[in-house]
C-alpha cells in the first residue's frame, strides 16, 4: 500500500486531512456516548440509537463507529427532509424533530433530533441524533401494532417540526408531540438526551473551525466523502464485473392466502460502481411487515457494509453503491399511508440475508448462510403484586445464531444482524419491574442449521406469569415459514414462533406474529429463536466436530444421526465420556447420502400426516423434507411448502455430490 | 530498623523496582526482563538488582499480570459452575453484543468455562429475595460427587437473585466443600452482591478461575520474602487502586486482574498531587500503547465497565484506563484511498522500529523521531545505538515517496498524526465527561510519553505538563504509596423522596460492619480504618447511575441528592431538578491507611545553571528549518534550573523534547515543568 492511488485529489496536506477525519468521528462519538448514558428508554439504552453529522446539504460527513445497523443510511433522508421543509427558515439556535418513515426515516419510534450548526451565520452542517423512544402512541403498547394495515393505528407521525426556535423551547409542539404517547416523561428524557448530544457535537465542530479556519473544515467535510468513495471505488473496481440475483421470503402476507412473500435482490458490478435492483419484489402485505423506501435502503446499505467491514460510512459509500427499489406499492417500497412499523422483522433482514448470499458468491471468503430473525414479544398488562396496580411492559428480545462461515461455524446466541449492538435485557432486572418469572433463559440444542460448519445455536426462553391482570401479549417476528436457510449445500434450522401453555388448557401455537392474545396469571409460554443455516454439506463435517457439539449439548445424540450421520455412544457422560463408532457413522452417512435427495420429493401431505401424528418433529420437515404445516395443527402449506423446496433445492441439493 | 518501602510492578516485558528510602526521601530504581513463565523469578531479581536487602523492608507492595494474563491466555485450573436450572447459559448468551459491529467474521470470545462444566441444580429466589424452590439437597450433592470425579477444582456458585438472598448459593457452597476435598468456590452473592445476572456470574466465573492461581503465585511469592526476611504483609496492587493482602485473595482475586493498568494511574496521581495540581490527565506512553487516566478533585476516574475480553464484564469499581494503540512501535503508513494513517498496528518488540536495526523496515514514531533528531541515534548514556540511517529510509520508503514529501517534512506528518490520535483519545476521556483540559496538567510518562508531550497539550490547550524524575518506571512509583482499600456495595432500589433515614443508616451499618470485617482479616489497627459512605442514584427512568459521596447522619441523603444534580450537570451537562430521582445502591469505600512516608522537598540549587552535553539539529513543528538545539543530561539538571526551549532532556529511560515557546523548570520533587510561553492558556 505504498502508491498513491492516482485519483487521489485533495487541498488539505495529509495531516490535516487525517486529523480532520478522526475528529469528525470523535464528535459523533461524543455524542453516542451522551446519550448512551443519559437516555431514558432502556430501547436507546440497549443501543437503538445512531448518530451522524451531515453537511450543509444534508449529506453524512460521519456516522457513529458503534450505531445500529438498521440505521445506516437513512440519517441524511431526514437531514434532507428538515431543509427541504425550512426553506431560508433555518436559524441559529434551532433544532428540529422528525421521525416520518416515508420520508426516509425507518419507523415511527424512531425520532431523530437535529441541529443546524452555524457559523458566522452561515450553516456549515448538522448534528443528528436518532433514538427508538419507547412508545409514540397508536393503538397498542411500544407502538408496535402488527395487525395496522395504516399509520394512522401504529402511532404519531412527526414531519419535520421545530423544537427550539432561535434557541427558545417551543413547549406548545413539545406538548403535541408527548401528549400522543404513552409514557411521555421518558420521552422528554430522551428528547432531552438527544438534543443535548446535538450540542456536543456541535460544540465540537465549531472548536475544529476555530482551531483550523471554517473552510478548512468544510472542505474536509466534502474530502472525507470523497475519500470514502474512493476506497469503495477501489474496492469493487478490484473484482469481476457481473450480475447476481436471489430471492428471501416473508412468511405470508395474512390479507391473502398461504405463500411465501418475496424480496428479490439482483446485483450487478460493473467497473467501481456497486448497484442494486429489488424491483422484482411482491407487493406489500396486508400487516405491518413492510418497509418504506428509507429503511429498504438502509437494509441495501448495512448488507453490503457487512463485506466491507473497515470502511467507514458516509455518503460517500452510498454514492458508489445505488439502489433502485422498483414501484412504489411493493413490500420494499410502501408508500404512506401503508402500516411499516415491522420492516425489521420483514423486508429488513430479508434484504441483508440476501445480500449476504450474493456477496457470499462474490467473496466466498467470507460468505454466510442465513441468521436468525429479529423478533420481540410484548406482554402488557397490570401488575398485581402493587396495591395501585401499575401498567407494565414486558418488552422482550431474544438473541439467536448466525450463518454458518466458510471454515468455521455461526455464531451462537448473538445479536440480530439489524443491529448486533443491541443488547438482551437481564432476567434480574425484568423481574423486579414485571410479574413474569422466566423458568429457562438457555441455548437451544440442535437449533444451529446442519452443515460443514453449523450454523451457530439460537436460544429459548420460557416463562410464567404470575401476579398479571388484564395481560395481553403480542409477538412481532417471522420466519416461522421462510426458516432460515443454509448454502452451499447446509441445511435449514428450525421455525420461530411462541408456545402458550395455559394454566388450565392445552398448549397451542400461537405463529411469529401476532396481536393482543389475552393471557392471565399461572399462563406460561416459550419460545425459541432460530439457529443460524449450515454452510457447507452436513455429511462433510468433522466427526470429532460433531461429538466436541455432542459432549457441550450443542447437538443431541439423535440429531447428530439424522443431521450429519454421525453416530456416538455414551460411554460415561457423567464424566464427559462419548466416542464415535466410525463404522456406523460411514454406514449412516452412506444411506443419508443414497437417500436425502428423494426425501424432499415424497409426497408432502403423507409427511404433514407423520407430523400430526408425532412420528416426526418440525426439524425433521424443515430439514429432511423441506415440508411446512402450520406447526400447531400440522395441517400442510402446499403452496409454501413449494416455495420451500425449490429455495432448499437452489441452496442445499443443489451442491450435494 | 525497616527503613524501606519496596514496590515491584511486572510489566509484559521489564519487572520495574522503585525503592523509596525512608530515612533520606531518596528514590533509587531498577529494570529487570520480566520471566513470564514464572514472575516471581523477576520480582526476586528486580529486588536484588536494586540492591535491597529484605530484613531492611518495612512495605513490599506488588502490581502483578499474573491474574490479566492467566485471563489472556486462558491457562486454568479444572473450573465448573453450578447454577439455577434453565440458565446454565447465562455466560455464553451475555447481552449478546459484538464488540466489531461489522465484521462477521470477528467473534466474541467462548466463555471461560465450557458448557460441559456448567451444571444445573433445582433452586429458585424471586425478586423480593424469597425461596420460591429450596435448593434440593440429593440433586446438589449428586452434582458435587459428579465434578469431584471430572477432577473440578475450583467452582463458581451462580444462582439466578442470589443477590437478594444468599441462603441457596451458601448451602451448596457448603455441600461443594463437603463432597470436593480441597476445592475453591466462588459465590455470586459473596463476590459480586449486585442485580443483574450475567455481571454478577461473569465477575464470579473470573474469580473462580483465577482464586488458585492468584492464590497460589501469592502464597508462593510471600514465602520467598518471609525466607528473604520480610516480615510485613505482601500489598497486592488491585483494580480499585488501593492494595490487598494475600489473606483475602482467595475471594476476591479477580480484583488482581487489572493491577498492572491501575499502577501507572496511581502513579500519575500521586506526581500531580505532589506538584500541587488537583486535575490531572495521566498519559503513559510505551512501546505499542498509550494508557490514559484522568484524576478530578484529587481523585481518579472509577469504572464498573471493565474486561479483559469482551463480553465477560468483571463489575469491580477500577480505575478507568483508557487504552489506545498508539506507541513509539506504532507504524505510519498510507492506505488504500492515499490518506496518512498512524496505528493502530505497531511493529512490536520484534522486529522493532526500523532504528533497531532488526529487520523492521516500515515507519514507526520511533524512527520518525530519529529522523527529527529528537531522539537521538546514540542515546546519551545509553548502550543501545539506534540505526538513523534505517530511519531515514523507512520513513523515505513509507511516508515520503507516496505523499511527496521530503524526509523531514514527512516524519514531522507521521507524529502529527500520531499526536492528533492521542489528543482525540483524551478528548474521548476528558471532555466527553464533561472536563475541560484546559484545567489539567498533562502528566507524561513512559519510554515515549516525555517526547509527545508538550505538542499533545498544545493541541488540548493543556497548559502544564509534568514529566516525573524516572519516566520510563513511574508505573513501580504507583505501587509504593497505597492504602489497604476495599469496595463493597449493596442493593437499595427507592425513590429518593421517600427513604427512611433508619433504614439507610442500618443497610450502611452492615457494609460497615462487613467492612471492619474484612480489614481486621487484613490485620489493619481499628485506629487505621477509614471508611467513606457513597450512593449511586439516577433520575427515574435512566438506565445509568452516577456515584456521589454521602454523609453520616440526618439529611445525609437529601445532602447527596442535591450534590447528584450537580454532577449531572457537570457530567451529562444537563440537569432535571424537578425530576424524580431513584437510589440505586450504596457505597462503601473502606480504607487501611498505612503507614506513609514523608517525601522531602528538594531546597533549590544555590546556582541552578545546566550545562549543555552538547548540540544537534532538530526539527519542530511550526519550523521548517532544522534548530540547533541544546542536549541535557537530566541528571545534571539541578533544581530550580529553568530552560527555555528548544532543549532535548535526555535520560536512561526515556528523552524529554522542550520545543521553543516552551519553558521547562525542575521543581522540588525533580519532575521536570513545562509551560507554554506568552499564551493566556
């Protein structure tokens, strides 16, 4: 790396072009971390939250080193959007909220706080800090009602709005504002956190151009774009031209039939541009699951960002990477006044997975099969172990596993890929502020997708209710159907979903997504989350691989048999003692081979029937079969159970001997 | 008659000795290669190396790796944890955090006890602390028996609310110890009583796993003494700044874990102090890193957020250290987009700079100071001749030819880079948490930290830097003038506005009594104990608590919540006065003071002139043209002598630059002053 690269144009000297880069990071940096530790909804503190500086036109100079994934690329779309909506009305002093998604922003909790910094009373950028405020009203708890098909029942849509005015707290548009919340005095907490992280930053910047002279700083402004661009560049320059395409499913769009909804992704390379086409996708489903254009974006972003790991964000990396994300009205690109307060259970992950394949084509290096699906459960009701009987929210998330890796396997019980910052919450401190008892918090075995390198486990977690009155849970997931896939011949692991055992009844399933089920004290449910898919085909893998995952309780003795053909004995578990009887694991992994690829053509209803009959397990029909029936009743999807071969066909079969 | 005070802090490669002769105040020093397979072959050498003879000790305190490396490299005893059934993955889940956001193929360390070792029994403890399931007895032996015949020696006891109520993880301790001869067991409510479960576990898991080990180099270490005839107690540097005595390392061992960091800090401490100033910015500058700390009204930064690996939390208060890679080895080089970088990779120990002249051939600060002629190729006392014409065509090769420039222009580029770095990483520390360095002194130590010194606080505005007498071992200084110290803490989740005076004075007088406890084990005089009452508290609805000091007695509590708002202001600089505050658990700092030593003043030199050792050219920032400088010796530097820059100050340890517009002093405790000319700083 000792040649200048000859397209590199600059008037700073090196020195202050580099110290200029980092202190922009640092600013926004500083800004994190006030809000980190000022913020009032444990969302925010849990790392929902992102923060950027952008310039006078409203492009990213920088954005936060450790921000949420699902952020990226948005944060100059409602920059934009405030300028556009103050023409020649933007003042010193200002600051100004908005949180519309169908101006770029992701969802309605979002809120993003943003200041103007002047100097000499010219706008030289801006300071925006963007947080997941707990609760912006609708009809349900958290905002999150999966059953809006409009904004108008997810929550309060805010356009751009001043919130000071000349440095004057404009208390009247506060009060709309929190009047339409649930709990407004966090919000005000948070608002508070935000915009005073604004004033750091600003407060920074304006000490960079004190110190190195305004234009300085401005035109360290534009070069830092540049020279993201031109890394970028570089890179894809760097590999072949071509065109990729694939397709990743939402489970179903509930106002029509079963069948799985598509999110196709075509890439093309062509000499250093990186573009995007998601034009093929269906059109937005009949729930919340659905994204509007900010967060597609996002998705395309974060996805590609993943193989370019060092490069830092700005908008210099989105002028070399493009996206077209076809006709307004698909589930990639919903238009208001369509519900799309999901988009990170639906279209969102479903796009990064996607992307993950493709370039896992492009840098096989660093290819990784399909993650587990961001999912959260709501249990809200009255806690009756008080006397005033207060609301509570049990707002629960889970971590999961990741993709099985080219020589090595997923991780296991790690956060979502929309935002691997985002923090579990600790049983301890949710059992104090609710009357839900968890009974397990563990790694769920064999939940990691079979392959050469497994996908890494996902986990369960159960619970009970115990003093809880007028309690209703929703549940807002996916992939209880387009399960998360394996490559490169590795295989699918298990469906999301939650299980409710009630205290007096039988336990039913109640689907990865769902609306306001009523529940009462001595209920208990669980659930799982996925593994991650398997890289690489299962009947290559390691024995001794299998029986280290055996002894730790990663795969069962069972599983290790059906999924890899790899059989082991228990000699002494007590003392860790198992080993492997070679003969039986070559005559195994012979018949697996003879026979896995006629499993997934034998007649699906005849193994929807085996299912209800307990004969066969679901991780038999994901994995063995490719068969999916609604896994309460069992009763057989045809036309999702179609889709699903043919996806397992392209990934799995396709690369067996 | 004991007359010295003997503190030894084990670096990764030097063992530093720093003796402090209580009858004349003088301080003498001594450098020996650490042995890492067994430390305390070092230690014994650095002893004798700096001449001391044992019978003559009156303290011999310890800063020691041995706990952070045992945790690097992950060499332990046969570990097991026991713990409530359905959580036995408590550790492995963590919050489920990366610390690389886009690198999937970066992965979080495994936790350090295997799945496998991690066994389940039935029990329950609610919220409120109730038994919800007694711990069933048959099923916890039977767990015992099974790690007894796995060859388990040490056990971590992590139940789910054990912090509020300890009865469960107690009996099974008890069973473990019935059924495990010989066994070490770590209980979560003992070393950590906090809620939350994965920082209380990870904390006990990292004790359970260093107890025999720390315990073991411990006991081993206090024998070679007592033989060498020591006869005090050996002080054991800890996280939270204070020292320990071997008789409690079996429970809190894991407070061992960042001895090594902490010294240099109390170090950087103690100079400030001794030079009058209250705030100060510690930076120790070495070979690959740059650890920085900062001290605020005479007191150091504490943190609750520290680990050795990411994702296992060891939830002590220690003393926070922010930690950049940023060294004399770091290397200056240009990245794929044309853009001058510096860092974070470093050329080591081996090969070195390219002034080694051991085969490293890319540009470190080390070379670009060469070229500069501020450090010298042969240093003045100095045995190690650095190779300036590998220098020069590392820096030619690396930085010079890509940019365009020329040699000297492209050296002074790198260590402006290199500066910039280090200044943004104090801002990071500094006014991130609401501090204006314009305050603070600058500190400077470590083999590099004298060179950088004074362009880093230029950069701050900083405008005082102390470089202390023996730079290059003031982290062994740390060591030496420490107070027996422990934190404990309970839970006290209430509403500010409504606590009842009587029960904040009964919950405060357990710690207490917990406290005394602990330091009459230590063998400390009750006259010697000091113990400082603290609350941590937020505004109602934040997930993060600030510390503030309490008092003893009626309107105490009201007396800190007011002082909370305070330093809200100053930290987070907002404050909600009308806004509900929640208390959130209760301090105690308990304190052994030991008997200090009188350090002396030195009386200024009746003629406090310098005489130069010679001349060189050296290149500064802001001049273009090489200045013949003036080189010193620092030992022939008396006190009271004042320098105005340019001056290059060279020692053993380490070389101090003065650049013009600088002026240096000597002051009465020998650390060498500088401060900027003619600026209203």
């Amino acid at each position: 790396m000792s040649e200048l690269p000859a397209n590199r144009v600059s008037t700073l000297d090196p020195v202050t072009f580099e110290v200029l880069k980092n202190a922009f990071s640092t600013a926004v940096d500083l800004m994190s971390e006030q809000i980190l530790r000022t913020c009032h909804s444990f969302v925010i503190f849990a790392r929902d939250f992102s923060c950027a500086l952008c310039d006078a036109r409203g492009d990213t100079i920088m954005q936060g080193s450790q921000d949420i994934a699902v952020h990226v690329g948005t944060l100059h779309y409602t920059c934009k959007a405030v300028i556009e909506a103050f023409p020649e009305d933007i003042h010193p002093g200002d600051v100004f909220a908005v949180n519309d998604p169908y101006l770029g922003g992701t969802h309605f909790n979002d809120v993003r706080i943003i200041r103007p910094i002047f100097h000499e009373g010219r706008i030289i950028a801006y300071a925006q800090a963007n947080g997941h405020w707990a609760d912006v009203g609708g009809s349900v708890p958290g905002s999150f009602d999966v059953n809006a098909r409009e904004h108008f029942g997810e929550g309060l849509r805010i356009p751009p709005v001043r919130l000071w005015d000349r440095g004057v707290y404009r208390s009247d548009v506060a009060r709309l504002i929190f009047s339409n919340t649930r709990v407004p005095s966090d919000n005000e907490g948070d608002m508070h956190a935000q915009a005073e992280a604004t004033r750091i930053c600003q407060r920074e910047v304006l000490r960079l151009a004190a110190k190195y002279g305004v234009d300085t700083v401005v035109t360290a402004m534009s070069e830092v774009q540049d020279y993201v661009e031109r890394i970028t560049r570089g890179r894809v320059a760097a590999l072949p031209d071509g065109e990729w395409e694939t397709v990743d499913y939402i489970d179903s769009d509930p106002a029509a039939g079963e069948g799985l909804i598509a999110v196709r992704v075509r890439m093309t390379i062509s000499g250093d541009q990186l573009h995007y086409d998601l034009s093929g996708s269906d059109p937005a489903v009949g729930s919340f699951l659905n994204s509007a254009y900010g967060a597609s974006v996002s998705g395309v972003m974060a996805g590609t960002k993943t193989f370019f790991p060092d490069v830092p964000l700005n908008a210099g990396f989105y002028r070399a990477v493009t996206v077209e994300l076809g006709p307004e009205g698909s589930v990639v690109n919903a238009p208001w006044p369509i519900a799309v307060t999901g988009f990170c259970s639906g279209p969102y992950e479903k796009i990064m997975n996607a992307i993950f394949e493709l370039w896992s084509q492009v840098m096989p290096e660093r290819a990784i099969a399909c993650s587990f699906n961001l999912e959260y459960l709501l249990v809200g009701g009255r806690d009756a172990r008080r006397p005033d009987r207060p609301v509570f929210m049990w707002y629960d998330w889970m971590v999961g596993g990741w993709g099985g890796r080219n020589g090595r396997d997923g991780s296991t019980a790690t956060a979502p890929i929309f935002g691997v910052g985002l923090a579990v919450q600790p049983v301890e401190g949710q059992e104090r502020l609710s009357p839900v008892m968890t009974t397990r918090h563990q790694i769920l075995t064999d939940s990691g997708g079979p392959g050469e390198f497994r996908g890494g486990c996902g986990v369960e977690k159960g619970a009970t209710l115990t003093a809880a009155e007028r309690t209703v849970m929703s549940y807002c997931c996916d992939r209880a159907r387009s399960i998360a896939w394996g490559i490169d011949g590795g295989l699918p692991s298990l469906p999301h979903g939650v299980w409710l055992d009630p205290a007096a009844g039988d336990e039913r399933f109640l689907g990865a997504v769902f609306s306001n089920v009523a529940v009462s004290a001595g209920d208990s449910f669980q659930r799982p989350s996925a593994g991650g898919g398997g890289y690489g085909d299962p009947l290559d893998r390691d024995p001794a691989a299998v029986l280290e995952d055996v002894i730790d309780g990663y795969v069962s003795i069972g599983r290790a048999r059906l999924d890899y053909g790899v059989v082991i004995e228990a000699v002494d578990p007590e003392i860790c003692s198992y080993r492997i009887d070679a003969n039986a694991t070559a005559q195994a992994r012979a018949e697996i081979a003879v026979h896995r690829r006629g499993w997934q053509l034998e007649d699906a209803e005849a193994i929807a029937v085996r299912y209800r009959s307990g004969e066969l397990g679901a991780m038999d029909l994901v994995r063995r079969y490719g068969v999916i029936v609604d896994w309460g009743t069992g009763e057989l999807l045809p036309e999702t159970t179609s889709q699903f071969r043919e996806m397992v066909a392209r990934r799995s079969v396709a690369h067996w001997p | 008659m004991t007359h010295l005070r003997v503190a030894v802090d084990v670096g990764g490669t030097f063992t530093d000795v720093c003796v402090l002769d209580e009858t004349t105040s003088d301080v003498s020093v001594a450098k020996v290669p650490s042995t890492p397979a067994d430390p305390m072959e070092a230690v014994m050498a650095g002893v004798a190396a700096a001449g001391v003879d044992l019978r003559d000790v009156a303290l011999f305190s310890h800063g020691t790796t041995v706990a952070t490396n045992a945790l690097i490299t992950r060499r332990f005893p046969p570990v097991a944890m026991v713990t409530t059934r359905g959580f036995r993955d408590v550790i492995e889940i963590r919050r489920g955090t990366k610390q690389d956001l886009w690198d999937a193929y970066k992965d979080v360390a495994p936790p350090y006890v295997q799945r496998r070792h991690r066994l389940e029994v039935d029990e329950r403890v609610d919220y409120a602390g109730r038994i919800v399931t007694a711990l069933d007895e048959d099923g916890a032996r039977a767990t015992a028996r099974t790690l007894r015949r796995r060859g388990i020696e040490t056990v971590a006891v992590c139940f789910v609310n054990a912090y509020a109520n300890d009865a469960n993880e107690r009996r099974m301790r008890e069973i473990l110890v019935e059924e495990i001869p010989g066994v070490t067991v770590s209980t979560s409510s003992e070393t950590l009583p906090e809620i939350f479960e994965h920082e209380r576990f990870s904390t006990t898991v990292a004790n359970a796993v260093l107890a025999p080990l720390v315990g073991g180099y411990v006991r081993r270490l206090s024998d070679r003494l007592r033989q060498g005839g020591y006869g005090g107690d050996l002080l054991l540097l800890h996280s939270g700044g204070g020292v320990m005595t071997p008789r409690l390392v079996d429970r809190y061992a894991v407070r061992l874990a960042a001895s090594g960091i902490a010294a240099g800090a109390i170090a950087a401490r103690h100079i400030a102090l001794l030079a009058g100033h209250q705030h100060a910015i510690g930076l120790d500058m070495g070979g690959t890193s740059t650890d920085i700390s900062l001290v605020y009204d005479g007191e150091l930064r504490v943190t609750r957020e520290w680990f050795v690996e990411y994702g296992y939390p060891i939830c002590f208060p220690s003393i926070e250290v922010l930690t950049i890679g940023a060294g004399g080895g770091s290397l200056a080089w240009i990245d794929e987009a044309g853009s001058l970088r510096n860092g974070p990779q470093s050329a080591g120990a081996d090969p070195g700079p390219a002034c080694y002249g051991r085969g490293g051939t890319a540009a470190t600060n080390t070379d670009a100071n060469v070229v500069l002629g501020r450090l010298s190729a042969r240093l003045v006392d100095g045995a190690v001749p650095l190779d300036a014409e590998a220098a020069a065509a590392a820096v030619r090769r690396s930085v010079a030819a890509p940019l365009g420039l020329d040699e000297s222009a492209a050296a002074r580029a790198a260590l402006q880079v290199a500066n910039a770095n280090m200044a943004d990483a104090v801002r990071l520390i500094s006014i991130r948490r609401g501090y204006d360095p314009r305050e603070f002194a600058l500190v400077v130590f470590g083999g590099a930290g004298p060179l950088h010194g004074a362009a880093l606080a230029r950069d701050l505005a900083i405008p005082t830097v102390i470089v202390p007498p023996n730079p290059g071992i003031t982290s062994a200084l740390g060591c030496l003038l420490v107070d027996i110290r422990h934190d404990l803490a309970a839970m006290f989740l209430r509403p500010a506005d409504d606590v009842d005076p009587a029960e904040v004075e009964t919950e405060f007088a357990k710690l207490e009594a917990e406290a005394r406890e602990r330091l009459a084990v230590e063998g400390v005089a009750v006259g010697d104990i000091s113990l400082q009452r603290s609350l941590s508290m937020r505004y109602l609805g934040q997930w993060r608590s600030l510390d503030v000091p309490c008092g003893v007695g009626a309107g105490a509590v009201e007396a800190a919540v007011a002082r909370f708002h305070d330093e809200h202001a100053r930290e987070f600089s907002y404050r909600r006065d009308g806004a509900a505050v929640e208390l959130y658990q209760l301090g105690l700092r308990a304190i052994g003071v030991t008997p200090k030593p009188t350090l002396r003043p030195r009386p200024t030199a009746a003629r406090a002139v310098a005489s130069e050792a010679s001349r060189r050219p050296v290149y500064f920032d802001e001049h273009p043209a090489a200045i013949e400088t003036p080189v010193y010796r620092r030992s022939d530097l008396p006190v009271g002598v004042v320098l105005h820059g340019p001056a290059v100050i060279e020692q053993l340890d380490s070389t101090t630059l003065v650049p013009p517009d600088v002026t240096a002093v000597v002051d009465e405790w020998l650390n060498i002053r500088m401060t900027f000319d003619g600026e209203a700083q």
